[in-house]
C-alpha cells in the first residue's frame, strides 16, 4: 500500500471492523438458559467486542504516569469493581451484572477459576450433608455435567469464560493486577490494576469496590483492618482453637495428575526431588486408586508467609510432589505403577489461607457449630466441617493431616461478615471473608466461596439502587430482607428463609396437578422453599414421565397479567456434582443432564375466555433455573405440560409468576 493512500493510516478498530465486514464473520453465542425467554434468543458478537476493543482504546494516553513511561492509561468506570476472578469473583460479578449493575472484573491469570482453575485444579467443594449449594454454583455445576462429561479442565475455565463475558454488564480485564487505590477520606474512590502483556495501566473509578483476591490485596491498599493466622482459644473463646502455635496458618498445595497406559513408564526423579520413605507418609495414602489425581497433603507453608515466600513454597512443594511420585514408582511397594506416568504437575501452589477482614461480623466456631442461629442477616450457607491442617503440612511427620470436625449440620453466613468495617465501601467475598481461623477453616472451601460471592454481588447491587452503604443496607431490615429476597429468586439457598416475594403472583394461586408421585404434593412447590433435605419430598412436586406426560397448573380467582413464569427444576440435589479428575468423586457424580430434571416442556396460558396460548417451552433442558419470559398476557390460569424428562420421574421445586 503506497504511503500516500489515506486508508494507511486506518485505526486497527476500522481495519478489523473492514476485515469483519469483507468476510462476512459473525460469532454467535447462545444467550443462557438462566435468562433466555427462549431456546434461540441470540448475543450477537457486536454486543460483546466493544467492552473488549474499550480495553485498548487508540487513543490510551503513552506514558500518562511519569514512572511508567511505556504504559498506556485508560480511565474506566463502573458501579462496581471487584478485584479477583475466582469462583467468589466470578459469582459476585455475575450475580450484580444480572440485576442491572456496571461491573469490572479484574483477574491476575489468564483464566478464572482460582484455585478451581486448571492452573492449580482443586475442585469445589461444599455442604456434603444432603444437598447442594444452589444459585450460580449450581448453574456452573449443571453446565459443566452437560458439556463436559469427560472433565477437561480447560472446559471448565472456558464455561466459566463464557458465563462471564456474555454478560453485557461486565468488562473483564485479564492477566491485571491491582496494585493501587485511591482514597476520598475513608472511602475507596478508584483502583489501579496493570497488564504488563498489554502494556496498559487501568485507572478504574467506581462507587463500590469488592475484594475477591484471597490474599486480600484491594483491601490492604485500602487500608482495611485484617487478622492473619491463628488466635488463641484465649481470643474468642473456641475450643478448637489451640490446635496450633498462634499467628500459624494453613499452607499451599501442588496437585498433579497420572494417567494409566498400557505399556510400562520408567520415572527418574530430578536430582532436587525430596527423597521420600514410608515414615514420611504417615497418615498419608499412596494407594492405587488414588494416582489418578494428586494429593492435597502435599502441603507446605503454615510457619512461613504465604504470600511473600511463595516462590520458596513452589520450589519446595515441587520437589515434594516428585518425591511422592519417585516413591510410589520406585519404592518397589506397587508392582502397579508400573504403567502409570505423570500426566500434569500444577506449577502455581494453590493457597488456603492468608489475610481474614474485619467486618462488623466476626465469624466464630460457636457459629458453625450452632448453625448460624445468632445472625439476623443471613444471606446464604456453609456446611464443610471444621477442617484445620497443621501448620508444618507435609513436615508434620507424626501428625495426621488435617483434623476433621464435624458439626450439626450446615449454618448460615451474615452479611455483616461480607463488608470492611473501617473501609465503609468495601466489601469481600471468597476465603479473606470476617472470620475467626477456626470458622475460616469451614467457610474457605470453593463453593461456599460462590456462595458468598453471590450474596455480596447482589448486596452491592441493592446498595447502588438504594444509594447506601452495606453497612446500612444490612441495619436496615427492609433492605437487607431485599437482598435475602433476590437471592432467592436467583436459586440461592438461606436456612429458615422462604419466598416473600410480594411481586410473586404464583403466591396467590391455587394449585393443582394431573398426577403427582407418591409423597408429594403439587401444593408443594408453593411452600415458599425450594429445596429438601435428605430422603425427604417435602418441598417439591414430583411425576412419572413413563407412558404420561403430567401437568401442574397454577389458577387465579381473578385473572392476572403476566409475563414472567420462573420454574426451579429437581436436579438431584443430593449427589455430589462438581468438576473434578478424582475417580472418587466422579463416582458419586452424574455427567449429563440430572435425571429428575424436566427436559422438554412448554407452559400454556389460560385466558379468561376459556381459550389457551402457549407462552414458551423448552427443548433439552438440564439447568434448575428457567426464566420463560412473554409479552404480557391477561391468564386466569397458567399450566406447566411435562412432555419428556431426563429419566422416569422428573421434580418442580417452585414456581413463580410475575407481572
């Protein structure tokens, strides 16, 4: 192209938006079911890349910070912006972005996922007590069985990928780091993140900010108050406290994979490998049927700095691992291994624990072992048992690795424990939540985290509606019941709470059903609860599919105006569903769409001249929230037809009708 062609000195975004249009491209990428009022509703590629392209504008200013002279800077704005693309981050941007709010999503790695990632490859757990978590990590979860079965975990970054950038309200901001804020007195009022593979300085203004990073970086440049390690029992009075030297904390673990062959593997370990015996393993299985995945007692760090001595922790959690590896290969003890090899070996330690905020919430041990009971403001639940490691890890040769203590059943997490009570804007969710050591020890596995992440991004989003703090959000008891409200709505579950939506249509319906299993009733999925507990039918409608295709119908004694019906789905509530490559737990799991879930179905609206319309339906389900939305329609009665299920009897938790 000669130099005195004007189209030379064409911006990039003009060349591409060209280029696009020359080859006709498109990329189209399938709205959520969560969210679609139909199977096919679109979103399109046009509405996804400009919140890419404003990423590297041209016009980003080289060198606008004098320290940084090869750095671009790029002023961006939001209502809130979390720091942390781990399953707490990923749930807290989405669950704000969904109800109306500007989000910004920064993540230090390429992929987000955090530990859950297939960077370190942990997968999440949760309440083992006889039903899952529910909300966003339930949707992550049920997408994840249906599309990837044979559990790849490049997949479940992609899904989580997916979830986040087709979301119009969220800028995601990748390989970025928070390094800075700004203050307006005790507020928080921008933060600094960098991408030194863009070469981009992000100076990002917003009203809210949440902290999302575990190792609670956002909240100390701002300046929020922190504990760090273990208390005494002397501190807050809990028994399980002394289980170690005060100010110790959990360590970081390395996992690996290996896969069986059908031909024999030698292994030679490096010369810096850890020479290992049998004394070392006390308590500590190598066991065959364990090979597949790596072990999480491969862990080390809890008398150094988690953070600050990571890179030590790295050299010595690898040097662990191989030696594991060595022993169960070389030591001679299983003629098994023979044809085992190692498939991938983490290079990033995944961490339990560093900084805790203070909220105006403490969580204690009396709390999780009293199921919450003390707390006015829940606003979802934990249940993984108080699971303290030693502080030596792997070097605590003649103790066993974690001590396990089981409570009476799942509890309830406040809010009051999801916001800085010095940094009035700030909020935090995942592991760095306000909690006790000992509490922490149960509230930072993965799914609580989402959980948590779930509940604070829909908190923030009430705030910004209502122009308060979360401090005030929570005092007051309208608005904090707005927020426990929502999260039902969206799937969360909150112990001893129920619908009392007054928006809720459904409430004021009479229902019935064509057939119904026994033990169950259609009046069922009105209770107000959408989930049961173990061995129990209490809370939802349940019917053959074999030779029938039942119905549930929802009347009106005066016809109504509708446009929303919401249906929560049985999806097997009480099996374990995650992702994972332990053969244990895929044991446990189920690929592919949960059998009690409804999988085709189309709902037919009742007008108030006896004629019927069909308002939607649904092809191949598998997720337990539907929202199947309608251009408003005057009904006196609305009818859910069942026409195929995923197994032979399918469950309707709940359902809801708005206006």
């Amino acid at each position: 192209m000669p130099p005195s062609d004007p189209t030379a000195f064409a911006t990039r975004r003009q060349f591409l938006t060209t280029a696009a249009g020359l080859t006709g491209y498109t990329l189209m990428v399938k709205a959520p079911q969560t969210l679609s009022g139909a199977s096919d509703r679109f979103v399109a590629r046009g509405q996804i890349s400009p919140r890419i392209d404003q990423l590297a504008p041209d016009d980003a200013q080289l060198g606008a910070v004098a320290a940084e002279p090869h750095m671009h800077q790029v002023n961006l704005a939001c209502d809130l912006f979390i720091a942390g693309g781990g399953l707490a981050g990923v749930s807290a941007a989405i669950s704000a972005a969904r109800l109306g709010s500007k989000v910004i999503l920064a993540q230090d790695r390429s992929r987000l996922g955090g530990n859950a990632s297939s960077e370190i490859k942990m997968h999440p757990l949760g309440y083992q007590g006889g039903f899952r978590e529910c909300g966003l990590i339930e949707e992550f979860c049920l997408e994840n069985a249906w599309h990837n079965g044979h559990y790849a975990w490049e997949l479940w970054d992609l899904m989580l990928y997916d979830k986040v950038i087709r979301e119009p309200n969220i800028r995601l901001i990748l390989d970025a780091s928070l390094y800075r804020v700004e203050k307006d007195g005790d507020r928080i009022s921008r933060a600094w993140v960098r991408c030194d593979k863009t070469e981009h300085l992000y100076r990002i203004e917003s009203r809210l900010f949440m902290d999302c990073t575990g190792d609670g970086r956002l909240g100390l440049e701002a300046g929020a108050e922190f504990r760090l390690g273990r208390e005494s029992s002397e501190v807050f009075g809990e028994p399980l406290a002394d289980y170690d030297e005060p100010g110790t904390t959990q360590g970081s673990s390395i996992l690996f994979t290996a896969r069986e062959l059908d031909h024999p593997v030698a292994y030679e370990p490096p010369s810096w490998a850890r020479s290992i015996t049998e004394e070392d393993l006390y308590a500590r299985p190598t066991t065959p049927d364990t090979w597949n995945y790596g072990y999480w007692w491969i862990e080390l760090g809890g008398v150094y700095d988690t953070i600050r001595d990571n890179e030590r922790l790295r050299f010595e959690l690898l040097a662990v691992v191989l030696g594991v590896w060595d022993f169960i290969k070389n030591s001679g003890k299983y003629a098994e291994a023979d044809n085992w090899a190692l498939e991938t070996v983490g290079m990033i330690p995944g961490k339990r624990e560093s900084r805790r905020f203070v909220g105006d919430t403490m969580m204690l041990q009396q709390d999780v072992q009293n199921n919450g009971t003390r707390f006015e403001d829940p606003i979802g639940f934990g249940g993984w048992k108080l699971d303290d490691h030693p502080a030596l890890g792997f070097d605590a040769k003649d103790r066993r690795p974690f001590l396990p203590s089981p409570h009476k059943g799942p509890y309830n997490i406040p809010l009051g424990s999801l916001y800085s009570r010095n940094v009035p804007n700030l909020l935090m969710a995942g592991r760095n939540i306000s909690a006790s050591h000992v509490a922490f020890t149960s509230t930072r596995v993965m799914k609580t985290c989402s959980v948590i992440g779930q509940a604070a991004g829909t908190a923030a989003h009430v705030c910004l509606q209502h122009d308060l703090t979360p401090r005030q959000v929570r005092n007051d008891p309208n608005r904090r019941k707005e927020v426990q409200q929502q999260l039902l709505r969206d799937g969360a579950i909150i112990l001893k709470q129920k619908n009392e939506d007054p928006a809720d249509l459904a409430r004021q319906a009479n229902v019935s059903a064509s057939t119904s299993a026994t033990g169950t009733s259609p009046a069922n999925v009105l209770s107000g609860q959408a989930y049961d507990e173990k061995g129990k039918t209490n809370h939802r409608w349940m019917a053959s599919t074999e030779g029938d295709q039942p119905s549930l119908r929802l009347a009106w004694g005066q016809p109504v105006e509708l446009r929303e019906v919401q249906l929560t789905h049985d999806t097997g509530l009480d099996r374990q569903l995650t992702m994972t490559v332990s053969k244990r737990i895929q044991s446990r799991s189920l690929a592919g769409p949960q059998p009690e879930t409804a999988r085709d179905y189309r709902i037919i609206g009742e007008r108030p001249d006896g004629s019927e319309v069909t308002l939607d339906s649904a092809a191949y389900n598998y997720q337990r929230i539907r929202r199947h939305r309608f251009s408003p329609t005057k009904l006196r009665a609305v009818r859910i037809e069942i026409l195929a299920g995923n197994g032979p009897t399918v469950g309707i938790y709940e359902v809801r009708a708005y206006g």
